[in-house]
C-alpha cells in the first residue's frame, strides 16, 4: 500500500479519474466486458484505460485468467485508495447539482432473507416517498463487503461487526438452544456441556461464510460442536429442530413461540447463552450521502415496533409445514414433554 501511494503522488502523469473508474467497476463487475457494459463504453476503450493505469503505476493490478479477474495486493490496495476517491468525486459533483432538499441518486440496500412483510412494506413507502432515489434491494443470506463498494447499506444479525462501519443498533435478540420434544425423548436431554457430543447439531455459518464450529457459553467461552446439517438460513435450521433433526442454537424471537407452545424446548438454558445484534451498518466517512441517511432514518424507525412483534402467522404455519405428522394438542405437548423430562413442566 505505501508503494502505491508513493507512486500516485511523486508520479509525473497523474492518474485520471476515468482510469480509476474504469479500474473500479472492472473490480466490482469481475469482467473487463460488463464493466464496459455499465460505463457505457467499448471493451476496448476500458481495456486502454486499464493498460494506461498500470503502465502510470509500474504495477500489475489485475491478473487475467480466461475465466476471471485476480486482484494483485497492489490492486486491492489500489482499489481501496480509488473507493474513496472516486466517492469523494461523486460527493463534490452531489454537493453542486443539488439546488433543492430532494433526496436523489442511488442506493444499494443487502438485507437477509428473512425480513418480515412490513419491512417490505416500510421499503414500498421509502421508495415511494423518495421517487428521486433509485433503489436496488438484494435480499441474500451473504454478509456483503460494503467496503469493496458493492452496496452502500446493510441490514444484518450478527454478533459482531468489522471495523470501518457505522452500525446503529435495531434489535438485540438472546440466542437458545432448542430441540423438539421427539428428538429428546430418542436421543435424551442433554444436562452438561459436554452432552452435546452424542447429539446431532444443527449449524449456521461464522461471518455468513464458514460452517460453524463453536457455540457461546455463559460467561463468554465458546463450546466445540459437531453439526449434522449446516445452513446460513436459520429458518431452514428452525423447522430442521421442529422436524426433530436434532439442536439448533437460533434466536428468540424466531422460536419464541414454538417455545411457549412446547413444539421446542429450550436445553442447557444455564450453559449456552448468546445474543444477536440487529443492525443496519454503512459506510464511516465524512459526508453520508442523503439517499443514506435516509435509509437509515426510515429502518431505525420502522424497527421498534416490528422487533416487538410475536411471529407472524404465515411463518407459523410455514413451519409447521416442516414438522411431520399433525399438530399434537397442548396437552399431549404437555404429556410428551412430561415423557422426557423436559424442564419446565
């Protein structure tokens, strides 16, 4: 990194910024020819550019296989420094055109899967309230690199959250473990830690990337687990515990009511504790463009209210449309759970 900016500042023919451009979007679209695409210009135009933009460097910053674009580490240091620039840019040209308060320009939102019929709703009415804001909304289970420039704002559940982000907070949510009753009364109710061993665990993904190895304890520890099934959507993983294919460790609010209903149990309550964080993160720097700022507005205060919620019905009966066999009573629930010595009966 320190060679690429010693260059970009004692070189004699300084960078363009449509060098930069066509050096970034090549990066994000991972083709020489879909770059040309959203630039809307010829292949062969980015390709000189590109050409130039290494030869002003002294530096390969793009591998070229048949199939693919490698970054070099000058590339991606490169590429971080042109983020920055080229947001910078797109700010000074913002700050001069806008003559009124109307929020304009693009906006690339990454949200999970699972968000509930009013955040489609509340998402319906920002963009109907901002009709000046082109809105692209990606629904996917992968946590993004907003850093790479991809997307300007995230929603995401996670514990933990890299540095360089802003993050303000929707929800805080404890995670459980908790199976159905059927798969205690076969496999018997795990009372220690280390009970875990001879049971199947159902498993997320650490970082939306890697199947996970470790669970939370109380107090800040982590527990090895061993999975049967992994999965970077917890719903699948909720109706696998409903289906009696062994412990998951998921949020409450997704299994509050399962819960309460004895369709799952909460097990090793005193040992394994956790917590998720809701949050909707974005860029830190300077100025935060007002497509944004908005953004953040419109999420923070639609989330009060929805995290307050109990489940709706259409997730209920989604399901219990993976359990097997009908809905029991609650009182054979109670007698079922009374069978395996379930806690709390």
């Amino acid at each position: 990194m320190g060679i690429i900016c010693y260059l970009l500042i004692h070189m004699q023919d300084p960078v363009e910024t449509s060098e930069l451009l066509a050096f970034a979007k090549t990066v994000e679209a991972k083709s020489v020819s879909r770059a040309a695409t959203l630039l809307g210009v010829p292949r062969a135009t980015v390709s000189r550019r590109l050409a130039r933009l290494e030869e002003r460097l002294v530096a390969r910053l793009l591998r070229r296989t048949t199939r693919s674009l490698v970054l070099t580490d000058a590339g991606e240091a490169l590429y971080r420094h042109a983020r920055i620039v080229l947001d910078a840019v797109s700010h000074a040209e913002a700050s001069v055109r806008r003559t009124d308060d109307v929020v304009r320009g693009d906006l690339r939102v990454s949200v999970p899967p699972i968000m509930s019929s009013s955040f489609r709703a509340m998402l319906t009415g920002f963009a109907k309230r901002y009709p000046e804001v082109r809105l692209q909304v990606h629904f996917s289970t992968q946590l993004v690199d907003l850093q790479r420039g991809d997307y300007d704002v995230a929603v995401r559940a996670s514990a933990d959250l890299p540095p360089g982000l802003v993050a303000r907070t929707l929800a805080r949510d404890p995670v459980v473990a908790v199976a159905s009753p059927a798969y205690l009364k076969e496999k018997g109710v795990p009372l220690k830690r280390r009970d875990l061993r001879a049971h199947r665990c159902l498993l997320g993904f650490a970082r939306g990337e890697v199947p996970q190895t470790h669970w939370s304890l109380a107090g800040g520890a982590k527990l090895h687990v061993e999975g049967s099934l992994f999965s970077n959507d917890v719903t699948l993983l909720r109706d696998a515990a409903l289906a009696g294919l062994g412990i998951a460790l998921l949020p409450m609010m997704l299994v509050g009511p399962f819960l309460e209903s004895g369709e799952l149990v909460h097990v090793l309550a005193d040992a394994i504790r956790g917590e998720t964080r809701i949050a909707v993160v974005y860029l830190e720097r300077e100025f935060v463009p007002p497509p944004v700022r908005a953004f953040v507005d419109a999420v923070s205060a639609w989330a009060p209210d929805e995290f307050k919620k109990p489940l709706p019905l259409q997730d209920r009966r989604e399901a219990e449309g993976a359990r097997k066999g009908p809905r029991r009573r609650p009182q054979a629930r109670a007698a079922a759970r009374r069978r395996v010595g379930v806690p709390g009966t």
